[in-house]
C-alpha cells in the first residue's frame, strides 16, 4: 500500500472540529434510501475548522498595544488640522497591517497545497448490492467490505475475517498490525476508522460514525483555539507597558507645557510628537516580516510553517515531546537480529529493499557460509504470506505487502543470499494452519521433489518454546527462553522458529506442529532513523529536554529511548495505565510515556507546560493530534503524517526528518535574537528622539522636531535597516546555550541599560550638532532632523551579528538607502514641503555624515563591554536541563488558549 493511499484515508477526519450533530443524527439514518440521500458531508464527515475572514485578521493586527497608540495620535493629529502628519501615521499602520494579514494568508495556502487530498471510498453492501460510495456518506447498520489495503472508514464490529489485520499504528502508535476476527477481546473484535488493511480481508458493522467514532472523540480533543506564542506574550507585554509610559509622559509634559504658559495647540503637538518619537511603530511589520523570512528559510530546509509565530516559538522550546512510530523511528518491521543455538548475528540495511549484508563476528556472511542462519532464514521465507514490490519507476523505495512483520523476514533471507522464488518453486506449500491470536503461530508443510515433507513454523516464544511443540532437550529450551526475553527487553518483537522434516505424507494436521527442531530467534523492532540520535544530542546541547510519548510498548518504548540518548536503561517508565489509575505521580518526573492515549497525551503535554516550559510535540498519527494542538508547538511528518496531524500542527515537516527539528530551532533562536537587536536599535533611537524632544525647549529649541520629521526618522530608521536586522544570520553558538527563559522579558538579559546607554549617547550627539547649528545661524531644525537620522543609522551598522563580513549585505544596501533618502528629506522640495525641512550646505551634510559614524562605535564598544547575558541552566523536571538555572521558579498552571 503506498503512502498515498495511506494519507488519503484520513481526509475523512481532516482538521479539527468545534462540535456536530451529525454523529447523533446518523442514529436515524441507517437506511440505504436515507443514506443515499447524504452528501459527501454527511454523517460520517468531521467539520474542518473555518479560516478567519479577512476583517478579523485585520482587527487583530489592529489590537497590538503599539498600533492603538498610533491610532490614537492620528486621531488627535486630524483633531488640530494637521492632515499631513496624520497621513503619515495611517500609512505606517496601513502598511504594518497589510504585512501581516498577507503573510498568514501566504502561510496558510502553503499548507492547503500540501495538504491538500480527496476523501476515500468505502464498499458498503446495501439493498443486498456491493457499491462503492464515499467514506463520508457510511452510517451506522452499514456492513462494510475490507481487504488489503483499504482505509477503515468508520468504528464497526468484525462479522467474518480472513486472516485480517489492521495498522492502528495512526491511532495507538503500536507499530505492529493487530488480527481482527469476531467476538473475543474488543481491541480484536473492533475496527476503528481511519486505520488501515494491512492484510486479509473481511466485513465489518458499522456502528459509529462521525465525532462518535474513535477518530471523532481524538478531533473533538483539538477544538480549542491556538493560544499566544512566547514572543506574542513577551511582546504584548512590553506594548502594554510601553503604551503606558507613553500616555503617560506626553500628559507630564502637556501639563508642564501648560504651566509655562504655552499654547494648547503648540503643547498638543508636541505631546504627539513624543508618543510618535517613543513609539517603534515598524515592530510589528519587522517582526512579520522576520518571521516571514524565517518562514522561508525553514521551507528551504523542509520545513513548512502554517502559523508565522510558530517560527519564533520553536527558539524559545525547552521541551521537546516526541512521538515514537514513524517520528523517532522509521515506522517499519525490520529483523535486526538473529539467533540461532550457535552463535548470534546482526542484519544490517536501508528499508525492504533486499539489498544489504548479513554480519556475524564482525565479518559478512553469507547462506554458503552459515547453514545455521540459512536454515532459521529459509524456514522463515517459507512460512510465510507476505511480499515485496519494487519501486515501479526504478526509483524511490521498496514497499512490503502483507503483513511487514513477515515483511521483515523476507528482507532479512534475501540480504543472506536466499532466494524467495527459488524457494517456493523447489518447496511448494502444500498445507497450512494459519496464525492466530489463541495458538500465537503459524505453520506451513512443504513438499520437495523427492517426495519428503518439510514443515515450517514460527511464532511467539511462548507458543513455540514448549516441549509438546519442540524435539529439543530442556537445556536448549531455557537458552533461548531466556535469550528471547533478553532481547524483548531491547524492545524487540521476537519470533521463533523452528521445523521437521518427514520421510513420507503427513497424517491429519494434528500432528504437524510436534516434534519441530528448533532453528533459531528472530528479533524484529522499528529501527529508529539514522538522524534521530543526533537529533536527540543536539537538542540536549542546546539545553532542550526530549520526552517520548508513545502508545507502544513499554519494553520498546525504553529501548528506543535509551538507544537515541533521551533517557538510560534504567530510568522509569511511565505507563497509560498507571497514569489513568493515578499511580504515576508527578508527570513532569519522568522522560517515557508508554501505552499512552490522546488524551493521557494530552495531559502529559499540558503538565510539561504547567510547569512554566515551553512545549513542542512531535508526531505523524491521528492520535497525536490533540496534543500536537495542546503544546505551545506542533510539529508533523509531511510525507507519512496524517491529515489530522497536518492539520492540528504549527509546522510540518516536509521530509520527515526529525533532524529538520533542529534546524527549525536554530531558525527560530535567529529569529528571536534579531528581534531583540532590531528592538536594541529602535529603541535606543526612540529613546534618543525622546531625550532630544525633552531637552531640546530647555536649549532654546522650542520644539525640536514635527510629528513628521519624526515619523520620517522612524520610517527610515526602522523600515528597511530593521528589515534588515531581522536577516542578520545566526550566531556561531545559539545551539550551546539553553533557550530564553519563558518568563524572561524580551528586554531581559541586560538589554534595557543598553537601550538607555545607546539613546543617551545618539541624544547627546543630535543636541550638540542642533545647539551649535543654532548658534551659527544654520537651520538648526534640519540639522536635529539629518543628525539624528544619520546617528541611529550609525548604530544599526554597528549591530551585525558578524561586523567586518559580507554575511547581509541587504543591511549595507538598506542603511545606505536610507541614508540617501534622509538626505532627500532635506534637500528634494516636495519632501521639504511635507517635512518642513529646508536645504542645509554641503560642508553641513558632510558634517552629519561624520557624526553618524559615531553611533556605529558607540554600539561595537558597548556590545564588547557589556555583552548579553546567556541563559542559565536549570532542572526540567527529571533532574535533565533546562533553562532558568540557579533559581527557585514555583510550578504554575498556564490557563491560556490550547493549541
């Protein structure tokens, strides 16, 4: 079954939903004629999540604190006539708006085309017809038809079932097939929909559908709206606090104004003039549009992000949750190891493709050179239903059909040098006793050419490993008991082996399967990718904790585990079971979660974050779908993933590669250290314009500055250098230190004396050029307006992550453009009649570009003094790193939006 068909299975259950009444109203449909009256959204569809009209997104862009100060000085600037200056201000929020909302559009269509997939098809047996009909359209009282590869479209019970077995491995991680067949335990009897055929066939009742089923209950875990992101929460924060200083200081100095006896109007204004000079009101559109170009550097990397503040939340992550089958893991059989009485050996290769090498005792062997695992290997490849289909272009990978456990097996053989045609052309099968779940084996008898009789069989151990079963003495039994425990503990799925061979036709089947000879051990697991141990050490390094979550095994959910690096051998192990009976006390002390629900996923993703961490999760399954919403960060599987993960994540992987993971943080750790550079920069500037614009009256400059000029400073300044800065490439070490701490202000870290060091120093040298202009009879006004332009745009070239180098060239374009229209403002006539500047000399223009090279050393000086503050680490819970070491943070109970 390809991957393709594999992922149209869940469109069914795409995105997720709020609530329904289609589940309930199916209850009354389960006639063929009612049932054929619904559309392809019938009961059986699950309500996609609708996209934000485009008035809301504007709102919402019109909701940061910072913009409603600028609205605010609109409103009062179009109050006293000045049309000009208030054009200025409605066009920078018009532009800031404009990015945003056409960046999370651009982001949304990337994942649309992604994503984008049709609904499957059921064979459902009405008016005593078979008919093919959409999956959406199946109701309760349906009967069902299912054979190899088919896609379940909805909870039933199994009526009849021909060697059935059904990957589930998208709703309970098991990577392993499960056999259906009537009545017995409900996990045998029951097939959940979105889940996939793997072998046999057989026909099913349906009894749920919609958000009743198993796949609904998982959506309906996923109805929350997404919560704020650490930077949005940092960043509203500061706005909100920034918006109060500004009010305010402009009522102190209207006040002030006032008292001295100053006209209302001249006082309005120039209060207005501080809020615009205090205001970074190109913040919001640097920031969109650093996440933008963030967004597309992580596409270069195959990462797709479908919300553009996901790309700064993967750089503040302190934990990291993953899934097992198919994230950490390749999530397919592979026989890894093999033991036979003699001696053990390992199997070694890439996917089911036959090509690989068999190595014993450090050296690779082959069937001519080891009987002993020829013999364990061809039993195996005979007794056995599965096959193996090449790429049918030539190119891409070998897919196993049937069951991949014997998949596996038949992979195993052929890099030993067996031929499976060979085999079965020379030991045609004769007889069967197919495998079930009460004898826990499957064997096969054989005929040869010369008459004799080969009988095959492999199983559990436990089936197998019995002296009514097996010839062999005790001695030789207990080995390989206790070998095959060994190698379950390592997470393996063991089977055993064994055969007869008889001199003439075998009696009734009864006597098939006694007196076998043992042949060996098979260890069969879910081999993890080449990338996820280095995956797994780069984000230990970077200070982030990994935690696996995983609805396998507990013995191979350690064995993954400790073979990657997240946590030792030896270290507990959580189980959904202990979790649900309330014997697993705290959550957050443990690293493995095993056997796990979506919603004990949940719950473990929500601990993580009530205790002050900052969560992504990883996974591919339906089943990981709440919790991919639930965590500050969801990252999927584009190519194996499901729809219902694509969906409910914040960034897809597009390759698969878990290692992609680490990229994406060290793209969003650029992304947030060049927001704090740009916020460095465009605050030390509004700091300065603040200063000049307060201590300028007291100078004998009434009021330094318009409301236009200031703007015009801020467009420039802030525009295309802050643009910029948020291009500056990352630095060397940002994947050595733990993340920013999530409570940590985003001008924490020693940032604000910069600010105030940087704006004091560009103040100083504005005032001294406007003082001296004024005494010599020079438009002293112009002056203020060219010098503290040229100034700040001093300070940006000097706040490059890697001064000297040639590693952003657009910031030496941006400065220098900005600078040419500085200049403009001055010396053009249709910006001196809206800035209100007049022409100043040459030698004068000569003069303010000198100074500005004074705020590029100022800010390489300050940078080498007083460097940043890098994180601290800290325990995690478990006692692995974190951030925040070295202080006592209480435990707390984060109540925002989920995911």
């Amino acid at each position: 079954m390809s991957e393709q068909r594999r992922d149209r299975g869940f469109a069914a259950g795409t995105d997720a939903p709020r609530t329904t009444s289609s589940g309930s109203s199916a209850a009354g449909l389960s006639s063929p004629e009612a049932a054929r009256r619904l559309t392809r959204h019938g009961p059986n569809a699950i309500p996609a999540e609708p996209r934000a009209p485009v008035w809301r997104r504007v709102l919402q862009q019109l909701r940061d604190p910072l913009i409603l100060v600028l609205l605010v000085a609109a409103t009062l600037t179009i109050a006293t006539g000045d049309l000009s200056d208030a054009a200025v201000i409605l066009l920078v929020i018009t532009v800031n708006t404009v990015v945003g909302v056409l960046q999370e559009v651009r982001a949304e269509q990337a994942v649309m085309a992604l994503s984008a997939m049709s609904a499957p098809t059921a064979r459902a047996v009405r008016d005593g017809e078979e008919r093919s009909l959409p999956a959406a359209e199946v109701v309760p009282g349906d009967l069902v038809l299912l054979s190899e590869g088919d896609i379940v479209p909805a909870d039933g019970d199994v009526l009849s079932a021909a060697l059935l077995l059904v990957d589930e491995s998208s709703l309970t991680g098991e990577s392993v097939p499960v056999e259906k067949a009537p009545g017995g335990e409900p996990s045998h009897g029951t097939v959940s929909a979105g889940t996939v055929v793997a072998r046999g066939h057989g026909r099913v009742m349906i009894t749920a559908t919609g958000t009743d089923s198993a796949l609904g209950r998982i959506a309906t875990l996923m109805g929350t709206a997404p919560g704020p992101t650490p930077l949005q929460r940092r960043l509203a924060g500061f706005g909100k606090v920034l918006a109060a200083a500004i009010v305010a200081l402009c009522a102190l100095v209207l006040a002030l104004g006032l008292v001295r006896g100053q006209p209302v109007e001249l006082m309005i204004v120039a209060a207005i003039s501080l809020a615009v000079a205090a205001v970074p009101e190109s913040l919001p559109a640097v920031v969109t549009l650093a996440l933008a170009l963030g967004a597309r550097r992580m596409a270069d990397r195959h990462a797709i992000v479908r919300r553009l503040p996901a790309v700064e939340t993967l750089g503040s992550v302190t934990v990291i949750a993953t899934d097992k089958t198919g994230t950490l893991t390749e999530g397919r059989m592979a026989a890894e190891r093999l033991w036979t009485p003699l001696a053990e050996a390992t199997v070694l290769g890439n996917g089911y493709e036959p090509q690989g090498r068999v190595v014993r005792d450090g050296k690779a062997v082959t069937a001519n050179d080891t009987p002993d695992l020829a013999a364990l290997l061809r039993v195996a490849m005979l007794c056995n239903d599965a096959a193996l289909e090449p790429p049918a272009d030539g190119s891409g990978e070998w897919r196993a059909l049937g069951d991949p456990t014997e998949a596996a097996l038949l992979v195993a053989g052929a890099r030993l040098g067996l031929d499976r045609a060979a085999l079965d052309r020379g030991l045609p099968r004769v007889e069967e006793i197919p495998f079930d779940s009460g004898r826990k084996r499957m064997t096969t008898v054989h005929r040869r050419p010369d008459g004799t009789v080969l009988v095959a069989s492999k199983g559990a151990p436990e089936s197998l490993l019995r002296p009514e079963v097996l010839a062999d003495g005790p001695d030789l039994l207990a080995r390989a008991a206790a070998r095959a425990e060994a190698m379950a503990r390592d997470g393996n799925r063991v089977l055993a082996v064994a055969s007869a061979d008889h001199e003439k036709p075998l009696e009734p089947p009864g006597t098939w399967e006694s007196g076998l000879s043992l042949r060996g051990l098979v260890g069969i697991l879910d081999p993890p990718r080449g990338t996820s141990e280095p995956t797994i050490a780069a984000c230990k390094q970077a200070g982030i904790v990994p935690v696996l979550i995983t609805g396998d095994h507990p013995l191979t959910a350690r064995a993954v585990a400790g073979r990657l690096g997240i946590t030792s051998q030896e270290e507990e192990v959580t189980t959904g079971q202990r979790i649900r009976e309330g014997t697993a006390g705290e959550l957050t002390g443990v690293h493995v979660y095993a056997r796990t629900t979506p919603e004990q996923k949940l719950d473990i993703v929500e601990a993580w974050r009530g205790a002050g961490q900052v969560v992504a999760m990883t996974g591919d399954g339906v089943n990981d779908g709440p919790a991919l919403r639930r965590a500050d960060i969801g990252v999927a599987m584009g190519r194996r993933g499901t729809e219902v993960a694509r969906q409910a994540a914040d960034l897809v992987l597009a390759d698969d590669n878990p290692a992609t993971i680490v990229s994406a943080v060290e793209e969003g750790r650029r992304v947030y250290a060049n927001v704090r550079r740009f916020l460095l920069y465009a605050l030390a500037g509004g700091t300065a314009e603040i200063l000049v614009m307060l201590l300028g009256p007291f100078l004998g400059m009434p009021l330094p500055l318009l409301p236009a000029q200031i703007l015009w400073i801020n467009l420039l300044t802030h525009g295309l250098p802050g643009v910029a800065l948020g291009a500056e490439p990352v630095a060397p070490d940002a994947m050595r230190h733990p993340p920013r701490p999530p409570e940590e202000s985003v001008l924490g870290a020693g940032l604000w004396p910069r600010i105030l060091l940087l704006g004091a120093f560009v103040a100083t040298v504005t005032l001294v050029a406007g003082v001296w202009a004024k005494e010599t009879g020079r438009p002293w006004q112009s002056m203020i307006f060219l010098v503290l332009g040229a100034t700040q745009l001093g300070v940006a070239l000097g706040s490059r992550a890697r001064p000297g180098t040639l590693a952003n060239p657009f910031l030496l374009v941006a400065v220098g453009a900005a600078l040419g229209l500085q200049a403009a403002g001055v010396y053009l006539p249709p910006l001196r009649d809206l800035l209100g500047t007049e022409p100043l000399s040459l030698g004068d223009l000569a003069i303010a570009c000198a100074l500005s090279g004074l705020g590029h050393v100022v800010m390489r000086v300050q940078a080498r003094l007083w460097p940043e503050r890098q994180p601290r680490v800290a325990s995690a819970g478990g006692g692995e790193p974190g951030p925040g070491a070295g202080r006592s943070r209480p435990v707390r109970r984060r109540r925002r939006g989920c995911r």
